[in-house]
C-alpha cells in the first residue's frame, strides 16, 4: 500500500477534545486529601512519640540528652513520675515549632 499523498491530517482539535474530555474524570479520581489527626489526648501520647516528636521531627534542644546523657525519653518519664511537673505533651505534639513547644512547657 502506498501512504496517502497531500497534507496530513490535523490532529490537534481531537488531542485538545480527548484531553478536555478527560481531565474532569482524571480530577475527580484522583487522590483523596489526607484525613485530619484527630484530637491528642494527653493520656495516650507516651513519651516515644513526644521525644519522636520534639527531637527528630522538629529538632527542638528539648529533645537532646542532658548534659550528663539522659535521653528525653528518660527526662520525660521522671517528669511524668514526679507528680510535681505537669507535663503538656498533648499541646507539644501539636505544636510545629520549637517555640511553640516552649511555649506548651511554661
């Protein structure tokens, strides 16, 4: 078979209708936005996920060891042990700065 002579067809008026076409479809599937966290409560956020949170989410110096080595998880539990000091770690883990943190701590 010999291709046909003459100029070729234009395609640009069905590329435009197909993508037209599809994209109200590609947009209504697409993904889904994540679901919002529900509330923290301070009874369940133990201090793996504060000191998870605080030291290697937002790098704030409350998530460093002491001067003499204690890790924050075990400055956390005394903390919690103390009875004296309420810890606000619900507030904290909402909280996406370092200032903001302090601010729960005061």
């Amino acid at each position: 078979m010999h291709a046909p002579k003459g100029k070729p067809p234009n395609l640009w008026p069905t590329l435009i209708f197909a993508l037209l076409t599809s994209m109200p479809w590609a947009i209504a599937c697409g993904p889904t936005p994540p679901e919002p966290k529900p509330p923290i409560d301070p009874s369940v956020v133990s201090c793996a996920d504060y000191c998870r949170h605080i030291r290697d989410e937002l790098h704030c110096p409350q998530g460093a060891p002491t001067k003499k080595g204690a890790s924050c998880e075990v400055v956390c539990g005394n903390v919690e042990n103390s009875g004296y000091v309420q810890n606000a770690r619900a507030c904290s883990m909402r909280a996406q700065t370092c200032a903001a943190v302090s601010a729960c701590e005061e």
